[in-house]
C-alpha cells in the first residue's frame, strides 16, 4: 500500500433516493462549544473552561440538473410546518477497488435550502442544483 493522502474526487452518497451521483459535498463540520466558568470566590482571575454541546454545520450536496428529475425538489416539498421527512446518509470517500476508507454518517437530516441552477445565455457550464441539509449528528469513521 501506496503511502500518501487520499484524493478527494472519488466519493458516493447514499441519500435515501435513487442511486445518483454528486458533484460536490461540503459541511462536514463538528464543532465543541465551549462553556466558560468561573465562582467569586476563585483565586484565579480567569475563566475555567470546558468542553460543551457538539455543534454541527449544515451540509450542502450539489449535482447536475437531469430533466425529469425531482427529487431534490419531492423532498423538499415534505416540510410541513414541524413534520418533515428526515433520512440518514452515508458519505463514503473511495479508494481505487471503490472501497470505502473514510465513512460520513449523518443523522436524521432534512432539506431546508434548494437552489436551481443559475442561468446565463453564454455559458457553457453544466446546470447545477443545490440543496442545503441540516442533521442532528455526524460520526466519521476511518476505515
């Protein structure tokens, strides 16, 4: 085995829908709070400080734009004032056999953002669309 980083281009998502591919994933951030302490009576004169609640970004998938597909958009359209449908993912980086190394599992996510491709009149640019996912937890695993 080759000693060096793994590349970030080779990757699949499982998402609840159809088998589709993505051009871009970003968000897969885990963030400590910090809680700051300190009592009158401390002979310190500074704040103690501990770890907190975990924090998580919102994660943004993108792909092109196929005519006739939906799904981004039938997804979205389940928010209904406090119901929503929410699904687990699994992101998996891919090594050359198309074997996961590293694993993103994500938490009960669901849609609150979805972008249609801009469009201009001289491009020559793939449509692509956006949707913005916020979970309630990401756990990494190294393979």
């Amino acid at each position: 085995m080759a000693d060096y980083p793994l590349p970030k281009f080779h990757f699949q998502v499982e998402w609840g829908g159809t088998q589709i591919g993505f051009t871009e994933v970003s968000g897969l951030d885990i963030e400590t709070e910090v809680i700051e302490y300190r009592h009158g009576a401390s002979p310190e004169y500074h704040k103690t400080k501990m770890p907190g609640m975990r924090k998580f970004s919102n994660i943004t998938l993108k792909r092109g734009t196929f005519q006739g597909d939906n799904e981004f958009f039938n997804w979205f359209n389940t928010v209904s004032l406090n119901t929503i449908e929410r699904r687990d993912l699994t992101l998996s980086l891919l090594n050359e056999n198309h074997e996961p190394v590293v694993v993103w599992k994500i938490k009960n996510a669901f849609p609150i953002k979805v972008q249609s491709t801009d469009l201009k009149a001289d491009g020559n640019e793939v449509a692509i669309e956006t949707m913005e996912l916020a979970h309630e937890g990401l756990v990494v695993q190294n393979e």
